[in-house]
C-alpha cells in the first residue's frame, strides 16, 4: 500500500485476466470515426479491430458506453445529432466446451459487417428543439431490466432530457422524458414545450458530468452542474431526489461562486459492501479539489452525501480520473505539457500525499556514435531496439520522411527496418553524388540525415504515447492508461525499485514502518538509498557507458565502478561526494544495510524450478496469460526490474569502492572490517551481471524460424531427451518482433508459472486470483529465477536450442561463463551443439565436450 506503480507499455491491448475477452474502445482524432479493439490477456483474436464511422455526426467526449446483457454486449453511442444502439455477441458464446485447445479465437467484431446500422431500431435522431446544449461534453447510457437503451443528455434549455429506445426485440416507439428541476414530476412528451411556457429559469443548472446507477427497476442519474451543484434525479420517478451546493465543501471566492463550473467531472463506484460512492473533481483557477462522498438514504425516499474525504491538487490540468471504494486515480498534463498519473487511498491518508506512477520515458534524444562506429548501423540499432519505438511511429515518421509518396501500412519489423534504411539512404545519396567528400565528412553526414528521421520518430513516439484516459477495471482493480491506438498496463512497483525511483520530497516522507519491521534498519535502508540516488543522479551517459562496456566486454565491475567513482570525484563540481559522505553518516550500519537491499534483488535459489505438474485443468488456467498481449505485459514488466536493479547494483558497487577508499570508522561503524566490504563487493559483482543479462536477453530478438527447421530440430533433440522443454510452434514475426524472454515465456515458462502458483497446496491466489495487482506481481516474481543465471535450471538455455536461436544462445554462454559456474557442463554441451549446427564443427574441441 502507498507504493509507486510502473507503466509498462504493450500494443494497443487490454484485457481482464481469468476472464477471457473484454473490449475496449478507443476514439480516434477523427471525430466522427469510432475505432474499437477487442484483446484477451489469454488467447489470440482473429478480426479484433473495426474503425465505425458516423458520417456527418462526430462523437461526444466521453460518448461511446458499454453495457453487457447475459447473450449480448450492447454498444451506445452519442453523437452531437444522434443516438446509437450496437449489439454485439457476447464473449462468452465463443466457448464450446470446458476445455480450450485452439490458441486462436474469433472476435466478437468478426461478424459486425451483418449489422444493419440502418435500423431504424438502433439509432435516433436529437430532437431540435430545444436541442443539446452548446459545447456539451457530458451524456450517460444504460440499459434498463426490460433490455430499454437510455440515453441522457444536457438540454440546451437547461437540466437533462432522456431519450429511450425500446428493447431490440421488441416493436415500440422511441420515447423522450425532460427531467427539469421546476417541476417534480415530468411526463413523457412526444413533442417539446418550451421552456418559456412551462415557466423554467436559465441554463445555470445545465450538467457538465453525467453518471448513472443502475438499480433493479431504477436508474438514478447525477448531474454536476454549472451552478456547481450535484442534482440526484430518480428516473422512474421522474423526481429530482437530492440537490447538494458543492461549494460548501471547498474554500470560495465570491469570483468562484458567480463563475460558472465548465471543468467540473463527476465518477460513481459501488461496492456491494459499502454502498454507492461519489468522486467530484471541482475547478478552480489554479487549484482543483477532489471530494469523495458516500450516498445516505433518508426517510421519505430522500437521500444525502456523507462526506468521505477532501484532497487537493496541484495545478496541473486535470485530463481524466477514475474512482474505486478505497482509491482515487488521476491523469494530468503540468506546465511542460508532461502526463502525470498519481492515485491516492481518500480513506487512509490524512496526510493527503499522492502515490507516484513512474511513467514510462520516452527515447534518449541524443545518439552518440563513436568514431569507430557505423552511423547507420547505429542509428538503426537505435530505432529498432525492441520496447524503444512503436510500429506507428515509424511508419508515420517514414511517410513524412518519404515526402508522403508512399503508403507503408502493415509492415513486418523487417520490412519496416528496410524501408526505413532505404528512404534514409536515398535522400543522403541525393545530397552527396554532386561532389567529393572525405570519409568524416561522409560520416557527418550520414548522422545529419539519420538525426532528422530519429527527430521525426521522436515526435510521433511522443504523441501516440500521450495517455488520453484512464481505464480502471473495477472487478480485477486492473488500471491502464488508454492512448492513441495502444494501452499501457500499471504495475506495482516493488520494495527496492520503489525506494530508488521515489523522488527525494517523497523519500523523506516515506513511511519507515512500511519498509521494515526494525525502525531502525528502515532508516539505514533509507539513507543508503539516498546516498545511491545522489551518484546516480551524477553519473552522465558517457560515464555510464564505461560499466556497460565492461560487461559487454566481460571485464571485472568492480574495476568499471572504481574508473566511475575516480571520474566522479574528478568533476565533483557540486560537492557530491561531500553530500554523500554526510549521508553514510547518518547510516547506523551501512555493511549491514547495504547486505539487506542485496538480499532484496538476489533471486538465487537452490531448488529445482524446472518440472511442473501438467495443467489439465479448465480453460482460464490452461490458457491463462498465453496472448501475445499478455506475454508482452510480464517480460517487459521483467526488463523493467532489471533495467532499474542493474542502475541500483551499478551505484552500489560505487559506493561500495568509495567506503573502501574513505576507510572511515564512523561510516564503517566502528568495528566493522575489511573483509566484510569485500565479502558485499563480490555479492553485488554477479548481481549486476545477472540483471545485465536479464535485461540483454529481454532486448534480444528472436529469429524467425521455418517450420521444418523446428520440426527437424525436435526430432535431432528427442534423441537426447531434451525436446519435451519446448512446444513445436512457427514465430512468425509480424507487426512487433520477438524477443528470447518473450519467447522462453511463451513457449515454457508461462505454463510452469501458472502450475506452481494455482495447483500448489495452500495458495494465496486461489482466492485472490481475479485481482490484477496479486497476480502480475506473482507471475513476474516466479518468473525472474527461471531467468537467473546462477540457479539450477537450465530450462532458458534448452528452450533456445530447442527453438533454434542458436546466435543469440551463444552469445547468452559468452555473457554467462566467465562469472556464472553454475550449469558449467550444460553450457559446454550447448555451446558445442551450436557449433555444429552453424557449421564451425572444428571449434567443439574448445568446449571440452563430445556433442552428438
């Protein structure tokens, strides 16, 4: 609780784990166009995608709801000049059986081509008069028990008309009702009265925030109005049940009260448990205030807010926020125009601090190419680094690039990286064939025109990553934020990570009761932290260069981190060093706490993870996590974690050689000897190398491998009992390449993953299996030591020759053997059977084996 979560990024994707599909829409620029993706985080979905157009009738914000009957889901759309009525099969019709075999399903969307959107039951016109308010951006839909959709609108004379479709199987006509404050009960009208007549005041009362609570036989529905009142109305009732003055809950201005609320959001949440929850955002010029209420029935039918909490914001534009029982979640946009997402427990934290989600960065503006380096080839290593740059932003950097005379859509990465070489080269050789130039100026300007395509892809990559809402699923307590064409996963953040990318304002205010048990080891944790923060904060990207070569190059660490720290101390213009030597005094003992924070990211182990129990068991676990979406979640989750504890262990090896060069007895704590710093610098060594590889094996890509490669190979490999760690599947890489991670967890790791967490005795998460936050972090936590070099199994290695990635499993061992002598033999053996495979049969002598 109160932990930072991280964005993790994946293709445009959502999903309900252990529920099999749900889909989600996503609106395009265009405003009369409605793009709709169904994803599954368990199977492949054929026909997933359809791109709706209403010609002539853009949506309104926040127009596109959905609603899911027991045979259908039903999609309502608002337009600025109508009302629509989409069904669509429900997900759960696709299962036949009990058991899944097919990793490929149809879409709900594979037969939306049959729909007659023509219907005159599916859709309605608004009526004229008195018509939508100007400039409305609020509306709610539902259904109703008898199947009715039910579309409430701002109405330009003031308060809310409801327009009803009758059920889709049922003959009827469209009916409306104008719920106005003037009047307690409203009858239906055929045709429109105006206002004048019926007497009613202006449009202070117009809503701005619709939301709607569905009850049995009921709807009650809540406008957040201009006047910055929230109004209740019953809707079979017709009755205006409860009118709350927000402004009493917030401190006021005379300007506040006769300005009129435009920025204004309401978001309901109910809880079985609890009741019915209230979250408003109220506006202010450079302030905005979130309050929380929970709504109290009266006697006589007649209901009040019983206010929960009231927290503050700073003044950054509020873009969307989502509301749970316990939590609050935010999106905005600060001065610098920057997405920042925090939530917030309104019932736990008096103190009203914000929880950090750490975003997911955008690429390095700055490509170095070293004089002995290829600038094309560096450019392109670049670009295409898997997890740095979308397939979109590419190819529309491309099509710019390209002067707009082609079309490139649906690329493969290859393909796409062809193009791209090609369109870059053709405008260099355009600007080169009139004269001679020496090799550094062709150089030169090979960077030049290589920079301006990077430059372009940096600005697409930027917009299409801009999240534009916040997707809460309130079964699952699953949070995504949804952007142009692509969703990004939020998951939680683990103790060290969470420590290391907390800011310093954060940090100071970090509850130490939450870290450890012992007080006092929470603080030393704490301080140590800080003192890793402020080297790395130093440490620019040439400096960090050195350790990453050094592990390249498979020289020592700990001689990398001494180069570091005697650069550091070289150009310690701002007296960091000092700053850090102040805070190791503050450590009670650092030996002991830097042991704690390694023991914190070692997942060494000496039992067996190899073998599971086959999963024959129903579909929501034999298929559980086995999409392509739900695979790009937990490895880049993965590289993640290791990109952070690969920056921890690099400024904990510096620290550690700085103790050793101050040799002080108050930092060391007295008593404390030298054998114990050296005993930590060679714990934290392989630690490092172990998340270098990690995070190396997590942007490696995989090969695409014919089919009767793979069979050819299987049957070479059952001879040496070894073909039953790998499934006979093709890769074939299209939009998005492979990497070996995701691949050993599609292909193995996954299924031993889900055999141990759901079929061991006493689990946890057979109670807690529908929460997002309980899973994810299960599965990536159980799937780091079947990617840690120095434990027993060897099930990465076996899948990787299983699946021919013979390239990349050399250069695995070459990373692994000078420091790992865990799997020695192993690693001899395969080594070995590349070698033959690639031809360089002469070279197995090297490996001290005989391979068959």
């Amino acid at each position: 609780p109160g932990r930072p979560l991280l964005s993790v990024p994946a293709c445009p994707q959502f999903v309900v784990p252990c529920v099999p599909h749900f889909p989600f829409p996503l609106r395009t620029t265009s405003g009369d166009t409605l793009e709709l993706v169904e994803e599954s985080l368990d199977t492949e979905l054929l026909n997933n995608a359809v791109r709706l157009r209403i010609q002539g009738c853009p949506l309104l914000p926040g127009g596109v709801h959905l609603c899911e009957v027991q045979n259908h889901l039903v999609l309502l759309l608002v337009t600025v000049q109508s009302v629509h009525r989409v069904l669509l099969p429900h997900p759960a019709h696709a299962y036949r059986g009990d058991l899944i075999t097919e990793s490929q399903m149809q879409s709900i969307f594979t037969d939306i081509g049959k729909i007659n959107f023509r219907d005159p039951s599916s859709y309605y016109l608004i009526p004229s008069v008195p018509g939508l308010a100007a400039n409305s951006v609020a509306s709610a839909a539902w259904l109703s028990s008898d199947g009715e959709a039910l579309f409430a609108l701002p109405s330009a004379a003031g308060g809310i008309f409801v327009i009803k479709l009758p059920p889709h199987d049922v003959p009827g006509v469209v009916s409306v009702v104008e719920l106005k404050q003037s009047s307690v009960v409203q009858r239906f009208l055929t045709g429109w009265m105006p206002t004048a007549i019926r007497g009613d005041g202006g449009p202070s009362d117009v809503p701005i925030s619709l939301a709607v609570h569905c009850l049995d036989h009921d709807a009650f529905l809540f406008a957040l109005c201009q006047d910055h009142k929230l109004r209740m109305w019953s809707y079979k009732d017709q009755m205006c049940l409860m009118v709350a003055d927000l402004l009493e809950f917030m401190p006021v201005s005379r300007d506040l009260r006769l300005a009129a609320g435009t920025g204004h959001r309401l978001r309901l949440a109910f809880s079985q448990s609890l009741g019915l929850y209230l979250g408003v955002y109220m506006h202010a010029p450079k302030r905005g205030q979130f309050c929380v209420f929970q709504l109290v029935s009266t006697e006589s039918n007649r209901y009040s807010l019983d206010h929960i909490s009231s927290l503050f914001s700073s003044q950054e534009t509020l873009i969307d926020f989502a509301l749970t029982s316990a939590e609050i979640w935010a999106l905005w946009h600060n001065e610098e125009n920057q997405t920042i997402v925090k939530y917030i427990n309104f019932e736990q934290n008096v103190a009203g601090q914000w929880n950090q989600v750490f975003m997911q960065p955008l690429p390095e503006e700055e490509v170095t190419v070293r004089h002995d380096q290829d600038p094309r080839e560096t450019y392109l290593e670049y670009l295409f680094m898997p997890g740095r740059f979308s397939n979109a932003a590419i190819q529309k950097a491309l099509q710019i690039f390209s002067q707009g005379t082609e079309r490139y859509m649906d690329l493969t990465w290859d393909e796409l990286k062809k193009e791209v070489t090609l369109a870059v080269e053709n405008e260099f050789q355009g600007s080169v064939t009139e004269y001679e130039c020496s090799l550094e100026e062709f150089c030169q300007l090979q960077v030049e025109f290589w920079s301006k395509f990077c430059a372009c892809c940096l600005q697409y990559q930027e917009a299409l990553s801009r999240p534009l809402a916040l997707l809460l699923n309130p079964y699952t307590n699953m949070v995504c934020l949804l952007k142009k064409g692509s969703v990004s996963f939020l998951v939680p953040c683990s103790l060290v990570d969470h420590l290391y990318l907390l800011s310093n304002e954060h940090l100071l205010t970090e509850d130490d009761a939450v870290i450890f048990d012992d007080l006092e080891m929470s603080r030393d944790v704490v301080c140590l932290v800080q003192c890793l923060r402020l080297i790395g904060e130093s440490i620019s990207m040439e400096i960090a260069y050195i350790m990453e070569m050094a592990c390249s190059r498979l020289q020592p660490p700990e001689k990398a981190a001494e180069q570091i720290l005697e650069d550091l101390i070289a150009n310690d213009t701002e007296n960091v060093m000092e700053d850090i030597h102040s805070k190791l005094q503050e450590i009670r003992n650092p030996i002991h706490a830097i042991g704690v924070l390694i023991r914190e990211m070692d997942y060494e182990t000496d039992t067996d993870m190899e073998r599971a129990h086959p999963l024959n068991m129903r579909m929501n676990l034999t298929q559980l996590y086995g999409s392509s979406t739900a695979v790009s979640v937990v490895c880049w989750g993965v590289c993640k974690i290791a990109t952070i504890r690969f920056q921890i262990c690099r400024d904990l090896l510096i620290l550690q050689q700085l103790l050793l060069r101050l040799g002080d007895p108050m930092v060391l704590g007295g008593g404390q000897l030298f054998q114990s710093q050296q005993d930590l610098l060679h714990r934290t060594s392989p630690l490092l190398l172990s998340y270098y590889l990690i995070r190396w094996a997590s942007q490696c890509l995989a090969s695409d491998i014919p089919f009767d490669t793979l069979e050819s190979n299987l049957q070479h490999l059952s001879v040496l009992e070894l073909a039953d760690t790998t499934v006979l599947t093709p890769h074939k890489l299209v939009s998005s390449p492979q990497t070996i991670v995701e691949l050993f967890f599609q292909e193995v790791a996954r299924k031993h993953i889900v055999s141990r967490l759901f079929l061991q005795p006493n689990t946890s998460l057979v109670e807690t299996s529908l929460n997002w936050s309980h899973l994810i972090t299960a599965v990536m936590a159980d799937f780091l030591p079947l990617l840690w070099p120095s434990n027993p199994g060897f099930l990465f290695p076996e899948c990787l020759i299983g699946s021919c990635q013979y390239t990349q499993l050399q250069e695995y061992i070459r990373l692994l053997q000078p420091w790992c002598h865990v799997n020695m033999g192993s690693c001899c053996f395969m080594m070995g059977r590349c070698y033959l495979v690639m031809g360089e049969g002469h070279k197995v002598r090297h490996c001290g084996c005989i391979c068959c």
